[in-house]
C-alpha cells in the first residue's frame, strides 16, 4: 500500500494476536510490553459501549526537513494531526527534530452504531488521514507531510502495526518527507470468528478501486465530449477559466466537485458571517512551484491540511467557504475565473430566488477577505472580480456560456441552458470523494491571550521608537477607548453592519487633550507573533508614520 511499509512487525502482530506475548510476560511477572498491553487508555465512552478505533504513534524517524543545514535541529515544534471517521484529533507540540517524540500521542475513534459488526465496519471506506505540521517561533507553520492509511486491515485481527511514510503536499507528493510508527487496535478486541479474513478485505478494498476507476473512466469520457460541445458553441471558450479536474495534495487528478462537501461546523462557526470571517482569517499563501509558464501551484490542498497548517491558497479558501456555506443550506459555489486585473481567481457565489419568475439574486463573497457584494447586473462594480468561467459546488458543475464572460454582464441563472452548459449531475454524484474536516473548537482565554500579545507589541514598539531617538509613554484610558473600537471593527467583519462610529469619535475629541492631534490606523492579522505584526506594521506607510511619530 502507498504510503506504508510492513516489516517485521507482522510476525510481531501475529504474536499480539495469539497472545503468545501476554503470555510470556505474565509467566515473568513483568508489567506487558507496549507492543502486547492494550492501546487504548481508559475512557468512559468504552464503558458505555460499541466500538473504537485506537490510533497510538510510535517511533518516528528520518524527518530532514526540520534540520538545518548544520545537521542540528531547526528549531520550533511538531504536531501532528489526524482526521479519521469525521473526528479530528491534534497532538502535543514536540520538539522538531529528526526523530520527534510522538509516542505519546493516541487517538479514540468512536466507530459508527449503525455498523456493529465488522464485516459492516469494511463497508466504511473513509480512510485516515495524517498531517504534520511545523510550528517557528513567530507563529509561522509550514506542513511537513500527509499520508492516508487504510485502517480496515485491523479487522482482521484486531490489531495492526505499520510504518507510514508522509509525503510532501504542494505537488511534490512523491517526495518522502519522514516515517511515523503507527499502531491501530479495535476495541473490544475481536474474539474467535469475530473477525473477517485478509482475503476479504483486500478483496473490499480492490473492488472499491476497481469500481472508482469505472467511474473516473466514464467521466472523463463524458467530459472529453462535454469540452467538445462547449467549444463548438463558441471557439473561443477555449481561452476561458473552466476547469474540470484539479490535482489534489496526494499528486491525483479529480473533478473539482470532489473538493466540496458540506460542512456543518456547529457551534464553532454559528452564522454565515462568522464563517466568511473564520475562513478569512486563515493565513494566506501563494503556493508557488519551480518552473512552469506561471510558476502557481495547480494542486488544492485537502481541506483538512488546509485547517491543521492554518494557511492555505485562494482556492483552498474559497472551498472551505463554500463548504461551510453549502453546510448552512444555502445555495452556493466556487466560482473560478480572474480578477479585473486578469489574473486568475476563485471566490464563491450564492443565489437566492424570492420570486421563480425573475433571476435569481446572487451574492458574490471573497474569501479572503470576508466580505461580500450584492450582484447588481450592468451596474459599476465595487468588487475586483473580471471575468466568470465556471461555477461549481459538490453536486453540479456549470460552464459560463455567454458571449460577453466579464462579471459586470454576468447573468447568474444557471438553470437557464442558454447562458450555461452543465455536466451530467448524475454521473457527478457517482464521483467518489473524501470526507469533510469538521471544525473543532479549542479552548481558548481569549483576555490572556490578548493581554499577553498587546504587552509583548507594547515593548516591541517600545524598543523600536528607542532605537530611533523617540521616547514612549502609554494612556492606559486611550487604550481602553481604543479597544471599543476594534470590538466594532470585528463585529462589523462579523455582521456586515457598521456601528459605534459617532460614539467613538465624540470619546476620542473628549480624550485627545488641546494642541495634539489622534491618528489611528485599523489592522487585523492572522496570526499571534508579536514581532510579525510589527514587521507588518512597518511595512505599511500609514502605520509606520503613526509608530515613528513624535509625542
């Protein structure tokens, strides 16, 4: 299997499955060796019933990429994180190193009620999913690897050792970026005939392939003819942004549909504006690769590593916001096409229709940024975005069919076959895809965290002005009027609704003593490094005006 190496450790599981270990052990009167002792601690859910799935890492090893050019470690920490059945888990940070020390790190996955049986649990074919993430100092991350890893073989025994091998993401999948011992055990233990023999599950698993390569086959036949009908409509649709497939961060090619599942995240992301803000304020990277006309990465990132590196590219972007849309019911899509500057661009499209005899309204949302603009056909736009190629969600696909592409002229009925070509919805739905990342809350204390960033800045911006002849006093009370208006400034990102605005300044023309003038500039950032957002601050004219003013 891709991705994973078995040695020695099968002799070691057969031994685990005969109890022959146990019992040599027991017959020394030592504590069991971690190999044979059960891998699951105790948890309550076990006592309540049905059954786990239990992940432990072990040795780890041949992680280069967290060495520097000395051969000495680079610095900063690993975390390692794992989706598996719709349930994440997220390791402690461990130094990073050559070989990091993940032993302690275990996973309980609650299996589905619904399959109590395991010859159910082979029916479930989603596999696990592994990233590990690098973490500096100043709060930058950098994913270090992937790998998925079929777990349905522990059903044979009930328990299994392997090596998985992670894989670089950004394209350069075949590139092997370390080595992770991985232990899985079902719990309860499988008993007598309880279990399914190895025929039957390399059997599953080959079906399953065999059937996924039907499938992709058939599509790509009906495509190659759907491209062909596209172009005959118009020769020069073939200079359009309308993209079908899309390499995924495993190196393989699917239907951009495949990319979208509905996420309902919960009571981490309650409202659709907090779900255009959350998804803005993941960190932004332009992947780049070496060589190429354009240099631009044509790989999307599974939306898991999108979330575990906290960073991700437009696309990746646009596709968790519209995951998270779709997963409040609404109507909505990627939209893929360019700027009014003309390089290319995603960003997502809602449609909503009041009234069946008129065209749908259609909200056009960035995110990157959170914001979002109401479509008003003909009119000025108050947007960046040129031209349309195609729009997309999980269930449809549609290509932009209109003489005149440029969003300004864009008529956004898709049910209308004039204006836009559709592929086959129902060979769409037969596309097999991955299972979405839920969002998951962590607790957090917001106030310490805010008072240990704005203490850390304070001294930082201390130090700087020093540097340059300045001296620095700090009005506590501006402070606390300040903060009043940043709490407005995100509350509007939030809602869209502005507020506070004539309170603030009547606070502040009161406050500002005669004779001095109140400059203030409005920054946000997506990360917690103190020196970072002074580097940032820097970099901007209005911002490093007000920090090399003289009091």
């Amino acid at each position: 299997e891709e991705g994973i190496v078995h040695d020695e450790d099968k002799l070691l599981s057969a031994l685990h499955e005969k109890r022959v270990v146990e019992q040599l052990l027991g017959s020394l009167g030592r504590d069991q060796a971690s190999s044979s002792t059960p891998l699951a601690p105790k948890h309550d859910s076990l006592a309540r019933g049905g059954k786990h799935l239990h992940l432990r890492f072990g040795r780890a090893s041949a992680f280069l990429d967290c060495l520097a050019e000395s051969g000495a470690p680079a610095g900063g920490t690993l975390v390692a994180h794992v989706l598996a059945l719709g349930q994440r888990f997220t390791s402690r940070p461990v130094a990073a190193t050559s070989e990091p020390n993940f032993e302690e790190f275990s996973c309980l996955i609650t299996l589905p009620a619904t399959a109590p049986t395991s010859l159910e649990l082979l029916e479930m074919r989603d596999p696990v999913h592994m990233v590990v993430v690098q973490h500096g100092d100043d709060d930058d991350s950098v994913i270090v690897g992937a790998q998925t890893v079929e777990w349905r073989k522990v059903l044979v025994s009930g328990y299994l050792s392997v090596h998985v091998e992670l894989a670089a993401v950004g394209g350069d999948s075949n590139v092997s970026t370390g080595v992770v011992s991985l232990q899985m055990e079902l719990l309860p233990r499988i008993e007598g005939k309880g279990g399914v023999d190895e025929v039957s599950v390399k059997g599953q698993i080959k079906g399953e392939r065999d059937r996924d390569a039907e499938v992709d086959r058939r599509f790509f036949g009906m495509a190659k003819a759907w491209w062909k009908e596209y172009l005959s409509i118009r020769p020069e649709h073939a200079s359009r942004a309308v993209k079908i497939f899309s390499r995924g961060d495993d190196d393989v090619n699917r239907p951009v549909c495949c990319f979208l599942q509905p996420i309902e995240a919960g009571r981490a992301v309650r409202t659709v504006g907090e779900a255009a803000r959350f998804v803005s304020l993941i960190e932004y990277q332009r992947i780049q690769v070496i060589g190429g006309a354009s240099g631009r990465s044509d790989t999307w990132a599974d939306l898991h590593s999108v979330l575990a590196g906290r960073k991700g590219d437009v696309e990746e972007h646009a596709l968790l916001l519209c995951a998270l849309l779709l997963g409040f019911d609404l109507d909505a899509y990627c939209v893929i096409g360019s700027t009014q500057a003309g390089e290319p661009h995603m960003w997502v499209l809602t449609l909503h229709t009041p009234d069946a005899s008129q065209p749908p309204q259609a909200t056009l949302w960035e995110s990157l940024t959170g914001s979002r603009y109401t479509h008003v056909p003909s009119a000025p736009p108050s947007h960046k975005y040129g031209r349309v190629g195609c729009v997309f969600n999980q269930k449809s696909f549609y290509a932009n069919c209109q003489q005149d592409d440029s969003v300004k002229e864009c008529n956004f009925d898709l049910s209308d076959t004039r204006l836009w070509k559709h592929l086959d919805a129902s060979l769409v739905s037969t596309v097999p895809r991955r299972q979405p990342a839920p969002i998951v809350m962590h607790p957090v204390v917001a106030n310490q965290m805010e008072e240990a960033i704005e203490s850390s800045l304070k001294q930082l911006i201390h130090d700087h002005r020093k540097d340059t002849g300045l001296a620095t006093h700090w009005d506590s009370h501006l402070s606390f009027l300040l903060g009043g208006a940043l709490y407005s400034y995100e509350a509007e990102r939030v809602t869209g609704v502005a507020s506070g605005a004539i309170e603030f300044q009547q606070s502040i023309r009161r406050a500002v003593p005669d004779g001095f003038t109140f400059k203030g500039f409005p920054i946000h950032f997506s990360h917690l490094s103190a020196p970072r957002m002074l580097r940032d601050m820097l970099r901007s004219k209005v911002a490093a005006e007000i920090i090399s003013l003289h009091g």
